[in-house]
C-alpha cells in the first residue's frame, strides 16, 4: 500500500476529544507532542491537515496520557480512558 492510501486516524476531532479526556489545553498538547500550538488550532478548526509525523507525534502525547485509540467494528476509531485504579 503506498503512503498516500493510508487515512488518518486522528481527526480533528478525535483530537479535540482526546484532549477532553485528559483536561489538556492545546498548549498543553503542544508542549507534550513538541508541535506549534497554531498547528494544533488550525487542526483542529479544520483550517488545514497534518503531516503524517506530526499525528504520530500528537497521537504518542495522548497515548503517554493515558489516551487508548480503539477500533471499533462498523464505527471507526474511538478512545478510551482505561481505569487508573489499583
């Protein structure tokens, strides 16, 4: 499969959802993922795309958080936020 067949898994709002679960602001976000926080704004308002490595690089801030990116049959990608007890 050649690079550009791939989907991106984080949307911008799945991205906005998963800053929801963890209570981080864009600026928290980009402090995490070491991007702009203009890139995460214009993002997430649907302004323009990101680059592949830039999602990776926010989707392994949000999966350092705590943030599970689950596939759900017949819905696409949801999010979890496993139980921290124990």
């Amino acid at each position: 499969m050649g690079q550009g067949a791939r989907a991106t898994i984080l949307t911008p709002a799945l991205c906005r959802a998963a800053r929801g679960l963890l209570d981080w602001t864009q600026t928290e976000l980009a402090d995490r993922a070491a991007v702009s926080r203009s890139t995460i704004r214009d993002y997430e308002g649907g302004h323009h795309d990101i680059h592949r490595a830039t999602e990776a690089q926010l989707r392994l801030a949000f999966e350092r958080g705590g943030v599970r990116f689950v596939e759900i049959e017949g819905a696409g990608t949801g999010l979890c936020l496993p139980d921290r007890q124990g």
